[in-house]
C-alpha cells in the first residue's frame, strides 16, 4: 500500500515549492518536486535595453542577490566583446565571495539546523557540559558555561510565553533528532549569533555595490570608482573596511560553522547513505583569478561528472545548441513546436499555460505537466548542480585545495568519499565551500591592493557603453557558479534591445519536473528511497530537499 | 475677375489689446522663454570640467533659481490673464478662446482654407484673435495649466510655503515624480513649438492682411476693415 | 520597554489568580463567548505579550525577508524573541506542509483583531490566480484569509506597494498589489527593492512600542522614512547645485564623487531613506558606491524610463527617441512647413500685387483710396 503525502509549503527555503511524495513500507517510492510561482522576468525582458537588464534579473532572487546580476552585465558584455578592467573583475570577485559566505551561513544555521537540531530538547542541556564540548571543539570564544545558560534561560523564557513564533509547530522530539541536547544548544545558541553575523558580512557588497540586497552592478566593470585621494570614492578606509569584514567571516566560518557542521554530522553519518541521487554533477566554474575570459584560472573548475565516476570529468560548452536544452514536457508552457522538443536557451521561450487542477486543490495530477518549474538537460543527461558538484569536480579535476579540505573532512568523520552522494555529502560540501571562499576572498582582496598599488586604478571600461557603438545583431552567454550551482543567462540583442533573454538557473536544474523521456531532476531522484518515519510528520524530506537549498524564485523566475 | 479687388475697404483704427494685456503678454514671453531656457538646462547640465571647489560654484542651484523665479511671474501673471478674461474688453474675453459658438467653427474653417490650404474664402472675420487662433491659445492655457501643476507639484516637497504645498498631490495621482517630470519636460516641447509658429503667424497675418498685426502687441491698435468691424460689432449684439 | 501582561498587571495590583480568572470570566461573558472559551481568554490574558505576526509570500524574491534580517538596530533575533511573535514566514519557520498552515490559522483564529499582517509580494490575478499557489490554494484565497481577521496590514517592498519587477510591463501575470485588493485595513505601504533592513524593524518596532500605527503620508507610507526624497538628503548635492557632473562612469568626475545626475541617478524623483538612513548599518547607499539611484522605491519604477537616461524613451522610435530627439525633429519638421508656407505667402501676395496693379493701380500705397 503506498500512500501519497504532501507537503506545501515547504518552507526554509526561498519561493513556493511544493513536493509531493508516495510512501510505501515507510520509504519515498516516487517523488514529485513542483515549484507554484512564476513572474515571466524573461517576457518582461523582451524590448528592454540590454545594459538594464541586471537590474531585473537581480529581483530574480533576493537571496542569492548579486549572482544573477553579476551573470547578467556579463552576458552582455559576452555579447558585445567588452574586457573589463582587472580591478572589476577581483571586485566582483569579493563580493562573489561575500555572497557565498553569507548564503552558506544562513542556509546552514537557519534554513537548515532546525531538520537536526532540536531546538525545544536543547532547554535540558546542561550549560557546563556544553560549554566544554564547544571549548573542546572551537575557539571560538563566546562558550562560557555563563553564556549558555543566560541563553538558555531567555529560550526558556520564550517557550513558557507559549507564542513559540518561528519555532512553532516544529517536529520537535521527532525520533529522527539524534542530538545529545548540549550540542543542540550549542546548534540554538549559533543559530542567533549566526544571525547576528550574517548582516555583517554583507556589508562588503554594500561598499562596493552600495546595498544588499540587490548591490549595483555595470555592464563593463563597476561604477564603485577608485578614488585613493578622495572621500567618495574606494579609499583606504573602505578597503580596510572591506578586508575586516572578510577576517571575520573567515574566522567565523572556521571556529564555528565548520566545528558544528562536523559536530552535528558525526551523529548523522547514517544520512551519508541516504539521498545521493542522480550522480550527474555539473560545474560551469566561476572566481576567475586572472579574469573571466581565462577559465584556467578559476577557483572553481568546470566540468561534468557522470554516475559518480570521479576518474573522468567532462567539459562543458553553452554556446552548443544541443548541450543545454530545457524541455517542457510536464511544466505549464508551450513551445511553438511542440513540447517534447528541448531548445537552447538562444531560442528558448517562456509562454506560459496552466493546465493543472482549478485551486484549491490537493493533489496535482503529475502525469500531465506539473510545475512551473522547466526541465533542463546537458546532452539529454539530468545533472545535479551546486556546492557538492563543485567540491566533487575540483576533487576528480586532482586541484590541491580541494583534495585537502575533502580528504581532511572524511579523516574527520570516518566515512568514505562514497559517502559524499548524499544528503550529508551536499550538506558538508556546502561548509567546506564555505571555507574555501572565506579564504579566496582574501586572496581576490590582497591582489586588489598590489593591483591598486601599482597604480592600476581603472574599474569600468566605458567604450562599448553607448549602444550606437553595438553591432546591429549581438548573441551572448555568461555564466557563474552562484551558491546553489551553475547559473547562465543567454542573450539575444537586435538593434540595441533585448530580442530574448533566458535563465537557466542551478534550482531549475535541480527541482525541475521529470523530462520527455521519463527522467528524473535531482531532488525527485534524491527523494527516492528516503526513508520516512512518521507520514504525518515528514522531516526526513525536509531533511533531503533541503540539503540542495532549494530557491524557487530562481528556479521559475 | 479683376473687378473683386476693385472693393477696397476703408480701415479704422482699433484698439484691441488693451495695456494690460500687453504687457500680460510681454512678461509672459519673457518668463517661458527663461523657463524654456533654464528648463532645458535643468534636463541636460552642460559639462563644465571645472577645477574649481563645489563650495565656490552654484550653476545649477542658479539655473534652477532662475526656473523658479520665473515659475512665480509666470504662474501670477497667468492668474492675473484669467480674471481679466472676465473684466477685460471683449478682445480678451474667455469666449475668444472657447468654441461657443457655429460662428466659431465657421470661422475656424475659413481660417483653415485661407491661411493653411491658401484657398480663396470670405475674408476678415474677426477683430481681435480668429478662432483659429484662439482655439490654439486655449490649448496653451490648458498648457499653462499643466506646467503650473507639475511644475509647482515638483516644487512643493522643497518649500514650506502653502501655495506650492497646495499641488503636492499631484505627483502621487500622475504615478510618481518621475512621470511628473516627464510630463512636464514634454510639455517644454508644445511651448517651443508653439512659440515659433506662433511668431511666424504674427508675421504672416501682418505681411498678407496688412492690419498692423506685429505692432498691435505694443501699441494695442490694429487697423481694421470698416465693414468686418461692423459686422463683428452687429455679431455680438 | 516590554508591556506587562494583563495577568502580571493584574497581580502587580494586589489580585489573586482567582481574581483574574474571575475577570477573564467577566470577559468572555461580555464578548459573546462559550464556556470553553473562557479558558483561552485567561490564557490570551495571561501571556499575551508578543505581538503577534503572520508574514506572507507571494511573488516576490525574498530579498525583503533577507533585508530585515540584516537590520542592525535592532538586530532580529531580539526581534524575534522579544517584541513579536512571528508566527508564519515561509523563510524561517521550523514547520512546513500542513503544520505551517495549521500555526498560521492557529494566529487567525487565537488572536482575531489583533495580529499584523506582513506581506511581501504581489498577487497574480491573471488566470484566476494560478500563478502563485501555496498550499493547493491561490494567493488570492490565503491572502483574503489571513486579511480578513488582521488588525492591520505591512505591505513589504515594492512588490507588495506597487508590483515591483513582476509587474513592469506587460505585466504577464497581472501582478497586482496588496492595497488594490484588501480594503477597510489600514495597509501601511513599506516601498523599496528591498526597503532598508532598519526601516523594517523601525516600522515593527513602533508598532510595538507605541501601539499604533505611524504616522502615514498621501500615499500610504510611514512619514519618518518617505517624506524627502534621495536628491534632497544625498551628500553629493552641493555637485548636483554647482553644476559638477560625472559625464561617464569612471572618469576623472566620477573619482572625485560629483554628481550622478547625468549617469540616469532616479535620487531628485525618489523617497526614500537611503541619504540618511543609508544601508546595512549605514555602511553605504548606492551613490555612494558611484552607481546612480534607480528609484527603487517608487512606483512603477521599472516603466519609469532606462537606468542611464534620464528622460524616458519611446517605444517604435528607435532606441534612442527620448522627448528632445522628437522634440527636435518636429522643430525642423515645423521650420521647414513654415519656410514653405512662407514661400507660397511671399508668391500669393506677389500675385495679390500683380492683380491690384492689373487693375491699374501702381503700388500698395493706393490700395486704401477709395474706389
Ligand atoms: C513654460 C513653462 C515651463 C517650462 C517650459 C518648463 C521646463 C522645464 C524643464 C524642461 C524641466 C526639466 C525637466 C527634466 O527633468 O527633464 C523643468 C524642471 C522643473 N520645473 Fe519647469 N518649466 C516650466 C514651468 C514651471 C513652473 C510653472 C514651475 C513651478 C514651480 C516649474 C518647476 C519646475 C521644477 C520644480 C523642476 C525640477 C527642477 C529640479 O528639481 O531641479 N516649471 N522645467
Ligand atoms: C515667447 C514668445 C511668445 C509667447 C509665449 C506668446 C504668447 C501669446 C499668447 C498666449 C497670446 C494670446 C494673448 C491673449 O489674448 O491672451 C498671444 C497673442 C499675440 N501675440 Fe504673442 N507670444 C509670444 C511672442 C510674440 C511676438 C514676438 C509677437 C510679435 C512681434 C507676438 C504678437 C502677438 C500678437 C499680435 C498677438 C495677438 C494675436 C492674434 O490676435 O492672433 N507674440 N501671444
Ligand atoms: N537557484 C538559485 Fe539562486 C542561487 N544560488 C541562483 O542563481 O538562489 Ni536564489
Ligand atoms: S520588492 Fe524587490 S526586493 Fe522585495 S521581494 Fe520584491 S523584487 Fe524582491
Ligand atoms: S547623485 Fe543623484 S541624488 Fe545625489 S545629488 Fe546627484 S542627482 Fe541628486
Ligand atoms: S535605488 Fe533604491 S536603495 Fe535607495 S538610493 Fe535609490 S531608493
Ligand atoms: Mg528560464
């Protein structure tokens, strides 16, 4: 007997996702990912001026804000052959990585903690015991026995209030939290300083980009001039500023998001089975050390890897017109010619067409088209994309760095590199990522100053600004790696406007709907097999689904 | 054929702008054609690379006070046109403006013929304005009104004083300050199309009728066809 | 500070606890409840201290959500823990699927009147409302239920004031904002793309603290952050009064902080906060990162012409038709109709001249003699 469960909203997540699952023997047999919302941002793109359109596909997300932004001025830049100035490029850069800082952060601590922390046990903690565990496995300063139960009695406090808030309605004491309560009280306690931290770190976009949310960027460089000698202008102040900020996040990633994530991994090895998956992972590359046009030199690498096999990686090109295609056989469009075709995103359209069951309804009718959600394909094969395909790609590509943080991690926690396709692997290959970034960060930031301080001052190179300058008919591609995994954007300029412009976007991948031949995305695939203790309460889905991050307003946009 | 022009009218002096309207209209040019001028400024600053210190220069801050001043005479002045469209001599009256009437649109159409299609038509209607005409100043009244209220509607978050406050709503009913501004900028457009065509029509008016049309703005008299006084007299009786 | 409940208001005034369930009594009874009620009243009494909040998401990208987050003063988790109890956001709360929507009708039901409702995004009205669903339901549907019972309504960002990006034109899914849909609420309209992290907290925070709503402009929002526009608070306006312009980005100008005006800067049409206030911390506001103001919390802001022009283009005239260049063309259009009509008066009056001299008349001079 298998019985279909939903859940709607999943929520801990950015946008409206929706899955539905069929359970049979207390284990997901099928699995159905849907995402409910959509804007049309590529219709609304259609006519406008190309040097605009970062602005609108920023408001695609305003949680990995910045990396659609930063994917569109170089789209457009791709299409009218525009070189930026190094220092564009390596500021850019740092705010690539401050992104990534603060969405890993925030995603481990408050979209994702409370599927393994258990927040309401954490009130029987004994505030000496915690207080040793976190000496014995951090620096970090603040984890006096004091602290612990000042912070203990606020929850306390807050609890007996019986308005539980954010916390209400939680699984709480589900059988599947395994935590000893004083590491889940070091799991609450990092919860609220994470918070407190994660407005810092962003202010690294705002020196540069002006605000976060949603930073400025600039078709041709940044419009964050040098300016050494004056006081509007990038001046040592604000690039001490800049470096502090960067020192922190570091620190605070390695004495406290690394310490918990593996602290909390150890007592959930058994999730290193669970949730792999597809086994198809996919890298664009991106954090470009001597500029965007010179792969070679990127941080992250490029690449594909097919069914696990980490002997070989593949390489990837999306100016191809049958590597990436999206296909919209079960997701509510039509195509001109027919729904079973895949297009290229230089010809892709976005006509949308609801055909599902009149609201309110309770379940979708998943034979049919069932998300707005389209399905992309590299050569015809569903990938899996985001910080776990990159850590797997830069570890089978043999980059030192990444051999280093992967093989320490496994020493650590005594699992094997198989144990990587999983719920955990993605959840630990986030923090390493995470590491890796803070680190690079300083890396972009320290070339910046011997840049400057050789005198290179430039930040845009305005040539190709005015569109009487642009070739009559102009097509482009930029991509990057954004948190969740490879993002492009392609783009289509006649006459100065934007004829077509389409997003294929890491959620897109991941959370799409099966394709035309059957196939399952990555978080469908992951489901199966997951294990489910009480259908009432399904935190073991949580549990997968949200180790991809899963960001719906990128996904459907 | 030759015998049509053998009719030569006696003319007779009249005096059809009184001062008031002479120098409402003076005043009036003066002050668009500085806002027109500032305005135009206020939209595209010129580039002056100056090495000097910000503290030590105020171009636009002038412009724009220049805009401002000459938005006040404009507006009092216009204010001051329609109370004497009530109390003025029939030349100036409100009705000059406003079709009202057949005679009006009649009129009209032989202007048309006349002076666009230059047709042969019943000529010398009108004393004061022809309909055309005032028909045209209607519309720039109406354009009057639209600068007074998008101007002073954009003015009014700057000033404290009641009567520019009296128009902050209208940029929150026009959609934002931005179509404000945008309104107003296209509105320059009519005034500089209006001018120049206008001006070439005084000139017209008085090179092919000979009425003493460009001097009547100074000095009020135009020399008017004995029988189209009469009979514009007998019309309004 | 933090208002005592009624219960330890009651007890600070020397009553007993059979006092104060006497009192709840006397409560229910006056406003119309069963028995078994009178239990949740003394318990809405006796803790009733948070305020309660319901938080809405409809089409919207999160980044109002993230903008709070990252107020400063006061930061969030004392937000959280202290001033109110946010009972459903999609971005934070611990449970999902029907146990999320069960939390949310919790609040509606136990505190009918009294919760606030927040919502960030708009609500599709095409298509019946099938682009946005939660829960099998229409936004439309959740949004008419958790309005009905809300005692007032915080319209985040600009896609919930005026539809923001969704809505730019053509508005495929007719994107629609909340003050269009919901009426008899007071609706408090929090513009920007996100609206400035502190300026959420300050909007939450006096709502608590003085128990009213603040003091609201024309249009809907909270005076202390929308009454004066970026342009009258930026600290590059005594460039923009001198005449001092970046006349493209990265040049000398642009070093030295002038003015944005003619980089497109949407600062002198623009309310918003950002001059003073400024963002995350006060850090920084986008001039002073050298990027022009893109209007961002007014409305319609995407319509509201390109970035880096400053008057408004036209569609069907060419990328670069703004109201000069066609301005400009029907000038000349104009000059060269009346250069024609002169020339045609300059041949009407010669002939005019020719006819009145055929009469045998010698100039113009004779013309007023009589006959
Ligand atoms: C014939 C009459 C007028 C013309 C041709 C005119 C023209 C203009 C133009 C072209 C602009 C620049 C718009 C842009 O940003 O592109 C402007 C700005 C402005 N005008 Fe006028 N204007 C007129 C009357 C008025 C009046 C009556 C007022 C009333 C106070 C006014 C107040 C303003 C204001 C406040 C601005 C914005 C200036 C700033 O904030 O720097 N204008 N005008
Ligand atoms: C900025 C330039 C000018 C503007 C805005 C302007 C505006 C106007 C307006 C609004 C009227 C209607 C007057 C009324 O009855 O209230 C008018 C009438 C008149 N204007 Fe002007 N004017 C301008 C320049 C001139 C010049 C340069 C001349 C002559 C040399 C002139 C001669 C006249 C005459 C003769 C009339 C009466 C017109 C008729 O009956 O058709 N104007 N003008
Ligand atoms: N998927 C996605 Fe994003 C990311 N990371 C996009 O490019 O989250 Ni909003
Ligand atoms: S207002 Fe802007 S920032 Fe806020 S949700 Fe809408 S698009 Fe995002
Ligand atoms: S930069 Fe923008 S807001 Fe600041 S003074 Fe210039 S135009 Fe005004
Ligand atoms: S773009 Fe928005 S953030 Fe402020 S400076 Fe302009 S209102
Ligand atoms: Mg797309």
């Amino acid at each position: 007997m298998s019985k279909r469960i939903v859940v709607d909203p999943v929520t801990r997540i950015e946008g409206h996702l929706r899955i539905e699952a069929e359970i049979s023997d207390g284990r997901i047999k099928d699995a159905y990912s849907s995402g409910t919302m959509v804007r049309l941002l590529e219709e609304i793109l259609r006519g406008r001026d190309p040097r605009d359109a970062w602005a609108f596909v920023g408001r695609v997300c305003g949680v990995c804000t910045s990396i659609h932004s930063l994917t569109s001025v170089r789209t457009v830049e791709d299409a009218l052959g525009i070189v930026i100035p190094p220092n564009a490029e390596l500021v850019r850069n740092i705010m690539d990585c401050a992104l990534f800082m603060h969405d890993h952060v925030v995603h481990f601590y408050h979209l994702h903690a409370m599927d393994w922390v258990d927040v309401v046990n954490a009130l029987k903690a004994d505030p000496k015991k915690t207080s040793e565990i976190a000496q014995s496995i951090s620096h970090w300063p603040k984890s006096s026995p004091g602290y612990f139960s000042d912070l203990q009695a606020r929850i306390k406090k807050f609890v007996d209030s019986g308005q539980l808030g954010i916390f209400s309605n939680g699984y709480w004491g589900h059988p599947a939290y395994k935590l000893p309560a004083e590491i889940n009280l070091i799991g609450l306690a990092h919860y609220l300083e994470a918070l407190e931290w994660q407005k810092e770190i962003v202010k690294v976009q705002a020196i540069f980009g002006g605000k976060n949310p949603h930073p400025n960027y600039l078709v041709g460089g940044m419009a964050c001039s040098i300016g050494l000698d004056d006081v509007s202008g990038i001046n040592a102040e604000r690039l001490a500023l800049v470096e502090q900020l960067l020192h922190e996040g570091k620190t605070f990633i390695e004495q406290v998001y690394l310490p918990d994530l593996k602290a909390i991994a150890s007592y959930y090895k058994d999730w290193g089975a669970i949730g792999g998956g597809l086994g198809n992972y996919m890298v664009y590359g991106d954090l470009p050390f001597n500029g965007y046009r010179d792969p070679a030199s990127y941080k992250f690498p490029s690449g594909v890897i097919l069914n696990k096999d980490l002997s070989k990686v593949l390489d990837v090109d999306l100016r191809k017109d049958d590597e990436v295609q999206e296909f919209v056989t079960h997701s509510w469009y039509d195509y001109a010619e027919g729904d079973q075709k895949g297009l290229h995103p230089w010809v892709g359209e976005s006509k949308v067409r609801y055909t599902g069951p009149k609201p309110p309804f309770q379940f979708l009718d998943t034979e049919q088209k069932y998300s707005y959600i389209k399905t992309p394909r590299w050569k015809g094969h569903a990938m899996e994309v985001g910080p776990l395909a990159r850590v797997l790609v830069g570890y089978a590509r043999g980059r030192e760095e990444y051999k280093e943080a992967v093989d320490g991690l496994l020493k650590d926690l005594d699992v094997p590199v198989t144990a990587l396709f999983s719920t955990l692997g993605r959840t630990a290959a986030r923090g390493l990522e995470a590491s890796l970034v803070s680190r690079w960060g300083l890396d972009f930031y320290y070339q910046l100053i011997s840049n400057i301080k050789s005198g290179d001052t430039r930040m845009a190179n305005m040539e190709k600004f005015n569109p009487d300058t642009w070739p009559a008919k102009a097509l482009g591609v930029g991509h990057a790696e954004a948190p969740r995994g490879a993002l492009a954007h392609w783009i289509n300029i006649d006459s100065g406007r934007i004829a077509n412009y389409q997003l294929v976007v890491p959620t897109t991948w991941n959370a799409s709907p099966r394709d035309a031949s059957g196939q399952l995305s990555a978080y469908e695939s992951a489901l199966i097999g997951t294990p489910v203790i009480d259908e009432n309460q399904p935190l073991e889905i949580l549990r997968t689904v949200h180790s991809f991050d899963p960001c719906l307003a990128c996904a459907v946009h | 054929m030759k015998k049509k022009y053998l009719h030569i009218h006696r003319l007779r002096r009249v005096y059809v702008w009184e001062l008031p309207v002479r120098f409402y209209h003076w005043l009036n040019a003066a002050s668009i054609i500085a806002l027109i001028i500032t305005g135009f400024y206020i939209a595209n600053p010129l580039a002056l690379v100056s090495h000097q210190e910000a503290a030590f220069r105020y171009t636009t801050g002038w412009v724009r006070f220049i805009h401002f001043a000459a938005a006040y005479i404009f507006f009092f002045n216009f204010l001051f046109r329609i109370y004497w469209g009530f109390v003025g001599n029939k030349y100036a009256g409100w009705k000059q403006f406003i079709p009202t009437s057949k005679r009006f649109f009649r009129e009209m159409w032989q202007v048309f013929k006349i002076d666009i299609l230059m047709l042969k038509g019943k000529e010398y209607m009108s004393v004061g304005h022809n309909a055309m005409a005032g028909l045209i100043y209607f519309f720039t009244f109406i354009a009057f009104g639209i600068q007074c209220l998008t101007g002073f509607g954009l003015y009014s978050v700057t000033s404290r004083w009641w009567l520019p406050r009296l128009f902050a709503w209208v940029p929150s009913v026009l959609g934002g300050e931005s179509m404000t501004r945008q309104i107003h900028h296209w509105t320059m457009w009519f005034f500089i199309l209006f001018v120049v065509i206008h001006v070439y029509l005084v000139f017209y008016h008085d090179y092919i009728e000979g009425r003493g049309e460009m001097s009547s703005m100074g000095g009020g008299w135009k020399f008017i066809e004995e029988e189209a006084f009469i009979k514009d007299h007998n019309d309004e009786l | 500070m933090q208002q005592p409940t009624y219960y330890e208001e009651v007890l600070r005034k020397g009553y007993s606890r059979r006092d104060f369930l006497k009192f709840a009594t006397m409560m229910a009874a006056f406003m119309g409840l069963e028995g078994t009620a009178i239990g949740q009243v003394a318990k809405a009494l006796e803790t009733r201290r948070r305020l309660p909040v319901i938080w809405l998401h409809f089409q919207e990208c999160t980044c109002c959500s993230e903008s709070f987050i990252r107020s400063s003063h006061p930061i969030v988790a004392d937000i959280l823990l202290d001033q109110i109890s946010l009972d459903y956001t999609e971005t934070l709360m611990a449970a999902s699927g029907f146990q999320a929507e069960a939390a949310m009708r919790d609040t509606i039901k136990r505190y009918n009147g009294e919760y606030i409702l927040c919502v960030e995004g708009s609500v599709p009205m095409e298509a019946d409302g099938v682009y946005c669903m939660i829960g099998g339901k229409t936004a439309m549907q959740v949004l008419e239920e958790a309005a009905e019972g809300a005692k007032a309504i915080i319209a985040w960002g600009s896609c919930a004031c005026s539809g923001c990006v969704q809505a730019a034109k053509p508005n495929p899914t007719s994107a629609t904002p909340i003050h269009k849909l919901v009426k008899g609420k007071p609706i408090i309209k929090v513009p920007g793309c996100p609206p400035i992290g502190e300026v959420m907290a300050g909007v939450i925070v006096h709502l608590v603290t003085f128990d009213r709503i603040p003091e609201l402009d024309n249009l809907g929002r909270p005076k202390a952050f929308y009454s004066k526009r970026v342009h009258d608070t930026c600290y590059r306006r005594p460039f923009y009064d001198a005449g001092l312009y970046v006349e493209s980005f990265d040049d000398e100008n642009a070093k030295k902080g002038y003015c944005l005006y003619k980089m497109g800067c949407k600062g002198p049409v623009t309310y918003n906060a950002c001059g003073v206030t400024k963002w995350n911390g006060g850090t920084s506001f986008p001039i002073q990162s050298g990027h022009g103001c893109i209007g961002c919390s007014e409305e319609n802001y995407w319509d509201n012409g390109r970035l880096y022009e400053r008057a408004s283009s036209f569609a069907g005239f060419g990328i670069e038709s703004t109201a000069d260049k066609i301005g400009a063309i029907a000038l000349g259009a104009t000059t060269a109709a009346l250069l024609g009509h002169a020339v045609m008066t300059n041949v009407r009056k010669h002939k005019m001249i020719y006819d009145l001299e055929e009469e045998g008349r010698a100039d113009e001079q004779q013309l007023n003699a009589e006959p």
